[in-house]
C-alpha cells in the first residue's frame, strides 16, 4: 500500500514539474505584461488607405 501511495506522489510531482516546466522556460523574468500604453500608441497612427 505505502508503495502505491509513493508512486502516486512521484507521479504527482512529475506532472507539477511538467507545467511549471512549460510555463517559465522560455522566459526569463515569468509572465510577460502587455504594455499600457499600447492602445494609446495605435490611436496615434493614420488609419489605413481606403482603397
């Protein structure tokens, strides 16, 4: 019984590495954060020729 609680755990901590694997791998300081002043910078263009 304590061997299938063990092997439960292992496969529970495994599937944790996993998503947190995939989640900051790529990323040097975690989640990145769009910019607030984003929208404000696309009101500022023309808008596109009409055709």
């Amino acid at each position: 019984m304590g061997l299938i609680l063990l092997e439960a755990l292992a496969a529970g901590l495994v599937l944790i590495l996993i998503i947190w694997w995939t989640m900051f791998s790529g990323r040097n300081k975690g989640e990145l954060h769009d910019e607030p002043d984003a929208d404000a910078e696309s009101s500022d263009r023309d808008p596109p020729p009409k055709v």
